[in-house]
C-alpha cells in the first residue's frame, strides 16, 4: 500500500473511532426532548442534558444542574423526583443520571435506588445542601433516593489540623448513615504530608480522639524524619498508616531498629497505644523512603492486633515483633 493509502486508512479509523464516542441518534433525539421539558428552573443557573457512551459502550443521559443561591429543598426535591417521569416521557430509557452543582461549588451526584422515597431524597438534600454551605467546592457527595449518602472531601492544602476541623464543622449537618472520607495536604513542614481519614459513619468522640494521638505523635519525629502520609481507616476494620521520609540513602536494609528505633518508637508508640484502646481489631503499617528515592517505599512495621507478626526473619520481623511486644505490655 502507498503512503497516500496508509495515511486515508489511518484518516478513516479515527473518524470511525470517534463516531464510536457519540450516543444512537435515538438517544441524542430523546435527550433534547428532555432538555427542552426540562427548561431551567428559577432556582438553576443552567441545566445541561448530555449523551455519550459509557464504559461498556452503551447509551448514557446525563443532566447536569448548576443551582443559584435561591434553591431550597423543595425546589430541588421536586424536580429530583419528576425527573424519572418526565424523562420517560421524553423517550428516555430508565432515569437519567443526575448530578446538581450547588452556587458554592459543591457536586452531588443522585443514585437512583429502587425506589424514590420522598423523605430521603429531603434528607439527603437536607444534608448536602447544608455541607456545601459549610464546605464548598471541596465536596463531592453521592446520595441514594432510597436513603443514605456518602462524601469525598478533598480539602487541599492546609494545617495539619484541617482534617479534623472539617469533622467539626459537619458534625452537626450529617445523618448517622452517612459514609466520609476527608483529605488534606499540609506543606507547613519540608516534605508534603498527604492526611486522610474515612470513616463508615460519622466518627463518634473516641475515634476522632484517636486520630488526634496518630496527628499529634508526628510532632515527635525527630528532625530528620519527615512525615509524608497519615491515613486511618474506620470502615470494615480499623486500618492506620503512616509514611515516613528519612535522610536520601537510606534503605529498607539500613533503617534498622538499632539505628532508628529510639527516634522512631517515641511517635509510632503514643499511635499504637491509641489503636490498642479501640474496641474492635485493627492493623497498622509504617513505610518508610529516602528523601531522593520517594518511590521507592519500605514496609517497616506491619502489625494486626488480632494476629502475631509473620517470623521472616528480616528487619520488618523485628520492629513489628517489637511493636507487638509493647502493644501486649500496655
């Protein structure tokens, strides 16, 4: 084949892949059937009705409500639980996907669950509305119309105090079924320290307590050692890890605990003592890397409080054989 053959071949694929990308035409007729019934509220800023393909390349309506600073619950709870109806009216197969975008910023995504019950669409409303009064663009929610809701709030940079504050600030706002999960990057030391917690519910006193001892024991590190990641999961088990940056050169062979274990164990201690005061079994990890390899993770510690540490004969066996040993002594 000649070039000029090559190069219309190559032409005719990617116009072939992508017309791939592009909803049937039926579809496409149905969303701006629906687009046009839709209309914009007085309380939206804008309503948008897409199509497209979704990963297993089948048909997809999405409508997309940007709020003004005049919606209420009513407002958005009526046109939550029509839009099924009028979609269907408009030739849509099955309801929709639904996301509303709040004046502040915040995205909730609507989950149509078996059914569309009333009182849980206002709660969930109820909720969301509230969180991205008090959050903003940081939030990105999901809320079944049958009940129940989960967050993803991606706070950025921040204090060290950041994720726990935002807890404070919900505490008052979220329904006892709600998922979350809460991040922050801190700069204020010389190596980014990423921080989450996750929880299945709302964290209770002794859980947030918890994660004040895994923040509060970084300020035990010695100067050397640089946190990078705290993380505590309180989902179907208690999981918490920390990661740790120490002098470039440093090895997963040299980071022994002769050399480092009286400037490490004064903070991985307080943390494991506050795991051990938890009701229900939990593991905890710490990995460390040098300063100039930050890829290239070392597992130092690897303790489950229902489970004897495995005998590998290496340096991990030993500093988690030794946090065993001062978790069974508390």
């Amino acid at each position: 084949m000649t070039k000029r053959g090559l190069l219309v071949g190559a032409l005719v694929a990617v116009v072939a892949l992508g017309s791939g990308c592009f909803a049937s035409k039926e579809t496409r007729e149905s969303a701006k059937e629906l687009r046009d019934r839709l209309d914009t509220p007085s309380w939206a800023s804008s309503v948008t009705v897409e199509t497209g393909l979704d990963g297993r390349f089948e048909d997809f309506v999405q409508v997309t409500v940007r709020l003004d600073g005049s919606a209420t619950v009513d407002d958005v709870a009526g046109f939550v639980e029509a839009l099924p109806d009028v979609a269907e009216d408009a030739g849509v197969e099955g309801p929709p996907g639904l996301a509303l975008v709040a004046a502040a910023g915040a995205k909730l995504d609507v989950a149509w669950g078996a059914d569309v019950v009333d009182a849980e669409v206002r709660r969930g409303l109820t909720e969301w509305l509230g969180v991205a009064d008090a959050l903003g663009a940081a939030v990105a929610a999901t809320a079944q119309t049958d009940g129940g809701a989960s967050y993803v709030v991606t706070l950025g940079d921040g204090p060290r105090s950041a994720v726990r504050d935002a807890y404070d600030t919900v505490a008052s706002l979220t329904e006892p079924d709600t998922a979350w999960q809460v991040t922050s990057t801190s700069t204020s030391t010389s190596a980014p320290l990423s921080m989450e917690l996750s929880v299945a519910a709302p964290p209770t006193a002794d859980q947030l307590r918890v994660w004040d001892a895994l923040v509060g024991s970084l300020d035990l590190l010695p100067a050397e050692l640089s946190p990078s990641l705290l993380s505590l999961h309180l989902l179907d088990r208690t999981v918490a890890d920390l990661g740790l940056l120490a002098p470039a050169g440093t090895t997963g062979e040299s980071f022994t605990v002769a050399a480092w274990g009286r400037r490490v164990w004064p903070a991985v201690h307080p943390e494991l003592a506050a795991l051990h005061g938890l009701p229900d079994a939990w593991t905890y990890g710490a990995t460390v890397a040098a300063a100039d390899t930050t890829w290239d993770e070392n597992l130092f510690i690897s303790l489950l409080s229902d489970q004897e540490p495995n005998d590998n004969g290496d340096e991990t066996t030993r500093w988690s054989q030794a946090a065993a040993e001062y978790v069974h002594g508390l």
